[in-house]
C-alpha cells in the first residue's frame, strides 16, 4: 500500500476554504478523492478519467461536476496539460521527494547489509581457522597414542556446505552451480528483479527441518508467487527467512496431530474404547436374569 503526506491543516489553506464555500463538503471530498487517484498514477490522470472518477462518487449532477472541475483548476488546485490531462504541481514534487527519499533508504540499507556480511565473512573465516585447529590437534593426539590406528575418519569441515549467497556477484556460477559448490534448483525473483539462487544443500537441510512438508513443490508456489505478486517480492537478504517462514507456517498446517480426536473412527464420545464395553450386559439384561431367577425359586 503507497501512501503520501497529508497536511493536517490542509482545510485552511485559501485555496480549499473558498473550494468548500462554492462547493462544500462534497467538493472538499472530492478533491481528496481525486488527490488520492494522482499518486495512484503516478501524478497524472487524464481529463475523462477525472470526469467518471468525479461521477462515480454520486454527490453531484453533470452541471454541479462540470463546475466543480472548473473551480479545481481555476483555484490552482490541479493543471490541465495540453493533451487534456490533469496534474498537480505539488504531488509532482512530493512524488520526486518520496523517491529520493526511498533511494536513500535503499542506499542505506544496501550499505548495511554489506557491513553485516563482511562481519558474517569475518565469522565464517574465524570458525574455519578454528575447526582447522580442533582438527589438527586430534590428529596430533591420535598419532601420539600407542593404539595403533589403520585409518583416521575425522569430520570434515563442512561450514561452506549450506552457505547462504552472501553477495549477487558470488550467489551463482553461468553452469547452475552456486559458488560454495551447490547445485542450484530454483531461483526466486527479489524485490530488485534478480534471481535469487535456491541451492540443493538449502533444499536438504529444509526437507530434513520440515519432513511433512514437500519443500520442492512449496518452492515452485514461492517461486510463482513472487512472479504474481511485484510489489511483496523480498529483499536479497530477507529472501532465506522468508523460505523458511512459509515452510514452517505450512509444517504447522499439515503436521497431523499427535492425540486422535474423540469423535474419529473406533473412538466413543467420551474419548474411550467402545470395544471395551461391547460385552458388558445392560440394566435391562441384568433385570431380565433376575426376574428369572426368582421365577425358578
């Protein structure tokens, strides 16, 4: 949803007092309404869609709307351009603003994330020179050991396995290979139209986190969902925590439940077996037997 500032004094500026008193509250709402259908698009609106905009709101006849778009742009509150289409000055500006604004917001975050990746670099070398000399120091002790040891399967240091993409330029190799040695499977469209690489070590270790869910068939429904839906794509760094979000919210839905209800196959109303009492005998039996009983005295 885009939004845009909104004076909260705007109902006395000149202009929209003498707006209100030639037309009142139904011109004031209309030229709301009408400032709200220029940011949708984008600061132009041609004069035909301003008419059956105006008309479909239901407040005035064809004469009282014709008048009322001549007070819109003999007040200064829109422009006609010459091909008959209507602008504003002010929202032109204030558009041009937001999109500064919006890239130094980008920049912003974009210098962030660079910051944040060299120190996941910085942690990911410490952790590899450290595995290194865990490892180094267990060879040393089982060398030094009298057992004598015919082969040494130590684990390797396996950090770049699942290795997220920590960069565009790095993300991917042109063979479909990610460069931490991964096959790619899929690639997700971000909010910057690139490709963001799915590897297969992503795939396994989701599979293996979410058993109950078929993480290739939810990928594809991302992957076309970031197609049908432009303007919610995620960010390149936002784009793994999304994957997994949507893979646990679908693990919760489809996880069957550990504890059967009362009311399935086999299970009675009160939650017991009704096998249990198929073969006790009823009030009614026991009476029956009774009356027997005393009828053979």
């Amino acid at each position: 949803m885009k939004f845009f500032k909104h004076d909260i004094s705007a109902h006395d500026d000149l202009k929209i007092k003498k707006l209100i008193r030639m037309h009142g509250a139904a011109g004031y709402g209309a030229y709301w309404y009408l400032v709200e259908r220029i940011y949708a698009n984008e600061g132009l609106i041609s004069g035909q869609d301003v008419r059956d905009e105006l008309y479909l709101l239901g407040i005035m006849d064809d004469d009282e709307l014709q008048n009322l778009m001549d007070s819109f742009l003999e007040l200064d509150l829109f422009h006609q351009r010459d091909d008959g289409s209507w602008e504003s000055h002010r929202i032109n500006a204030e558009i041009m603003n937001m999109d500064v604004d919006h890239q130094r917001r980008v920049e912003a975050g974009r210098k962030g994330g660079s910051a944040t990746q060299a120190k996941l670099k910085q942690s990911f070398s410490g952790a590899k020179a450290s595995s290194s000399r865990l490892d180094k120091t267990r060879l040393d002790k089982t060398e030094s050991s009298p057992l004598q040891v015919e082969s040494l399967n130590l684990p390797s240091n396996n950090l770049d396995s699942c290795t997220l993409a920590e960069s565009h330029d790095s993300a991917s190799t042109p063979d479909g290979v990610s460069a931490g040695g991964s096959a790619i499977v899929l690639t997700i469209l971000t909010n910057k139209k690139e490709d963001f690489p799915i590897t297969e070590n992503l795939v396994n270790l989701w599979q293996e986190t979410y058993p109950a869910v078929n993480v290739r068939q939810e990928l594809q429904r991302m992957k076309s969902w970031a197609i049908s839906n432009p303007t919610q794509r995620k960010t390149w760094q936002g784009m793994t925590r999304f994957c997994d979000n949507w893979l646990k919210k679908e693990q919760d839905r489809v996880k069957p439940s550990s504890t059967p209800s009362m009311f399935s196959s086999g299970i009675a109303a009160d939650g017991s077996d009704p096998e249990k009492f198929r073969n006790n005998k009823t009030i009614a039996q026991l009476m029956r037997e009774q009356e027997a009983q005393r009828a053979a005295r």
